[in-house]
C-alpha cells in the first residue's frame, strides 16, 4: 500500500485570467509562490519520502518548494503533465468559443472522443494519468510520497478511480488530495481538495 498526496500547482497569471494552459509554461504568480509554502508547511507532517512533479515550472516550482521544506528532492514525471489543448491554449472559454464553434460543441458533447486540434482527448489524458500512477506503484521510491501535477490531469485521475465524472471534481491551487493504492485496481481516495492551509491567502487575493 501507497499513500499519495496530489498537490495542484499554485496560481498562475493564466489562472486569474480563466485562460486554458494546458501544457505552456506559464510561471507562478506571487499568490501561487504563496500557496506553495503553505501547502510545504501542510505537508511537514505527511510522512512523505519522495516528491515527484509534472516538468512544467508551475508544477515544478510548485513541488520545488514543498521538497525544500521537507528536505527531500524533486523526480521529473512527463506523465504527469496537463493535458494538451492545442490551439485552445491561451485562450478563454469564451475566446475559443468564437474562433471555434464547432470544436467547443464536438469537446463538449464528448470529450473522451473529441479534442481541440492538436491536443488530446479526455480518454488519452485518463490513460496517461493511470499510467502516471501505474509507474509509481510498480516501484515505488517510498510508501508515502507527494505528487505535484494540473487540474485537468488530477480530476481525469479521481475519475477512473471513483467512477465518476472529473467535472464533479473541484481542485483548487494549492489544494491537497491524498489517495491510497495496493493496485490500479484498489485505489481509495481517503481526502479531496483540503484548502484549509491556503484561507489567509486565498482571502487577499
């Protein structure tokens, strides 16, 4: 058995700004630096023995962070990167519905067959979400590790694993999910979304 702690990065400009980022790199902003040293010192008593991270600085720096704190390293994971979206990348929801109708209608209507052009599906990022997770049960560095990752890759993730829909999923920057797993087959979710550490700082910004 295996206990995972999922970090969501902390903010980005692109973030406050409701753009998809998808897998540009997009740096933290003040607040996001903020809410990494909070989600650090929540973590001081996890038990943690490794940290891995998504390559993307907003993951990374993310996961910088609480490795620091804890005096442990950072393992690079590509697969735990965001999902792509292509040329919906940088763009709002309401941008991409004007240049892109019909992709938003397509995306919408069933994401799991349906991408922007250029990205992937909603099936192809669960797939290689569960074999994020597949690679750290088959040799695991430590019984009890964080992960620091995306939104998009973190709700796809609970999905497979509770059977329900990633959109029922809130994560929020700098939020903590922990989950335990024997198998890709016996995964618990034993904790959602704990924000508790970041209220003084998400009530400034």
């Amino acid at each position: 058995m295996i206990k995972i702690y999922l970090v969501r990065h902390g903010e980005t400009l692109w973030n406050q700004q409701r753009r998809y980022q998808g897998q540009q790199d997009i740096a933290l902003t003040d607040v996001g630096q903020q809410q990494a040293s909070l989600a650090a010192k929540r973590l001081t008593t996890s038990g943690a023995r490794f940290v891995m991270s998504s390559d993307l600085v907003r993951a990374r720096d993310t996961a910088m962070t609480i490795a620091e704190h804890l005096g442990l390293s950072v393992a690079i994971s590509l697969l735990w990167r965001e999902r792509a979206y292509g040329r919906w990348e940088g763009l709002t929801r309401e941008e991409i519905q004007k240049l892109y109708p019909d992709e938003w209608r397509k995306n919408r209507a069933n994401p799991h067959a349906h991408a922007p052009k250029g990205s992937e599906t909603l099936s192809e990022l669960t797939d290689r979400a569960v074999r994020a997770l597949e690679s750290l049960l088959r040799d695991p560095p430590g019984q009890i590790g964080i992960v620091v990752s995306h939104g998009g890759l973190l709700r796809a993730l609970l999905a497979r694993i509770t059977g329900k829909a990633g959109s029922q999923f809130t994560l929020d920057n700098g939020g903590i999910t922990l989950i335990a797993a024997a198998s890709l087959d016996d995964v618990s979710l034993l904790k959602l979304n704990d924000t508790a550490h970041l209220t003084d700082v998400n009530s400034r910004a």
